[in-house]
C-alpha cells in the first residue's frame, strides 16, 4: 500500500501514549507520543475497547465528547479501516 500515516492515541485514565505508524503497507504501534501525527485520539481505554469490539461508535463517542481528535477524521478514519475485516 502507498500509504503514510501516523496515529497518536492518549489513553488518560490508564496513563499511557501509543503511536500507530503505517509506512508503505507496514503497521507499528509502539509506546509513546508520536512528535507528528495526522491524528491524535484521546479517549478513556475502555471506551476504546468498546469501539474496537464494535459495541460503540467512534462519531458517537466524538459528538458526545466521550473522544477528543485532534487533527484530521479523515486521515483516522482511513488508517482504521486499512484493519477492518
């Protein structure tokens, strides 16, 4: 794939920072803050598994204020269905 992104994800009540890098087809996800991302998400971590079990939905979360994005939707929303079935 030709793609490039970056993907910040803040989890505040766990206290942890991870960066989804996707580079030419290739997915890293590592500890930490990405320094530049198209997309940071910032959510409670258990709010986040229920997204990913598909029991809520990210724009629900995010009009609600349940999630907090800053930078581009487009870009994460894209980046996450690069790992949908």
């Amino acid at each position: 794939l030709d793609v490039e992104r970056t993907i910040g994800f803040s989890f505040p009540d766990a206290g942890a920072h991870w960066t989804l890098e996707v580079r030419r087809g290739v997915a890293e996800m590592r500890p930490g803050r990405p320094e530049r991302a198209n997309a940071r998400l910032t959510l409670a971590a258990d709010r986040w598994k229920e997204v990913a079990a598909g029991v809520r939905g990210l724009p629900v979360m995010l009009a609600t204020g349940d999630a907090k994005l800053e930078g581009s939707l487009v870009d994460l929303v894209a980046t996450l269905r690069l790992f949908a079935e």
